[in-house]
C-alpha cells in the first residue's frame, strides 16, 4: 500500500497510519495485550523532534534557503555531469551531518521540484542525504534505532558510532556515486 501510494505521488502519512494500524489489529488477533505494549513501546519523546525537524524546514524556507539551493541546482547544470552528482551529493552529505537528514531532505526534494533538475543528480542528492547520517547518527532512523537499543539494554557510545561511521560513511558514498557515473 505504501509503495502504490508513493507511486501515485500521494502524501504518505494516512497510507502510513492505517497500515500500523492494521498490522497491530492483525497481531492482536491472537493476543489483546498487543495494542497496550505498542502504545508503551512507542518513543513518545520523537514526536517533538519530528515536529521542530517540520518547523526548522518551514523557518529555512521562509529565510531564503530554497531559493539558495534552487540557485546552486542551476550553477550545477552549468559543470559536468559527474563533477554536478559529486558535488551535490558531498554538500548534501556535509548539511546532513551538520543537523539532520529529514530537514536536508525535504529542502533538497523543494530545490529539485523548483529547480527541475534531472534524476541523476536528485539520485546524487538522495545517496548524500541517506548515507551521510551513518557519520554521526544525525537521522530519525538511527535515533529510533539507538532508543531501540537502549530499550534493550545495548548501548552504543557516540565515539563507537563515529569510529565505524569515518569509514563505512566515505566508502559507502563514493561507491554509490561510481555506480552513478555510468
């Protein structure tokens, strides 16, 4: 449902909702206990990240940066096509790791729409925005999956995270980007 959704080009929170909510009906089937280890499982102190991730893109937006990253699409049309992926894929991956990925992304996808780039260099942006996060754990997903671990009683130090994330990171980004040069 999601996918087809996506496919469509439609908004994906509802699909998104009612698929969670499916799937604990579905699970709960045989246990009724399920509903209320979901609700308690569930990392309630997100939502208001979640939320300022949304303010801190409407705030960039109103102050100018769309227009900037719409300017530098254009200057990147104007270079060759594996200096453009490169280059656009590095300044993604470093605005990443000096926030987050949800508010890189969301104003790189605006940029593109408005700038009507081509895929290679959205693909370009999309490699810089999704791997960069796996320097310093800056993204939602690597937030709720430390949470998850914690949960467990695993704990990942920052330096750990960071150790692993100097090389994967790099190595991950410029394969992917030579994979793009074709």
């Amino acid at each position: 449902m999601l996918v087809y959704s996506s496919a469509l080009g439609f908004p994906l929170g509802v699909p998104t909702c009612c698929a969670a909510t499916f799937a604990t009906v579905i699970v709960a089937w045989g246990d009724k206990g399920i509903p209320r280890k979901v609700v308690r499982g569930i990392s309630w102190s997100v939502l208001p990240l979640v939320a300022g991730l949304f303010v801190i893109v409407e705030a960039l937006q109103n102050a100018g940066l769309l227009r900037l990253g719409v300017l530098g699409l254009q200057a990147l049309a104007r270079t060759s096509a594996w200096q453009a992926k490169g280059i656009a894929a590095i300044v993604v991956a470093l605005l990443s790791n000096g926030m987050n990925n949800l508010p890189v992304a969301l104003m790189s996808g605006a940029a593109i729409r408005h700038a009507q780039q081509s895929s290679a260099v959205a693909h370009a942006i999309l490699i810089g925005v999704d791997l960069a996060q796996s320097l310093r754990g800056r993204s939602l997903a690597t937030i709720l999956w430390l949470i998850a671990l914690r949960r467990e009683r695993v704990e990942i130090s920052a330096w750990e995270f960071l150790k692993v994330g100097m090389i994967a990171m790099p190595a991950a980004l410029i394969a992917a980007l030579l994979f793009l040069w074709n």
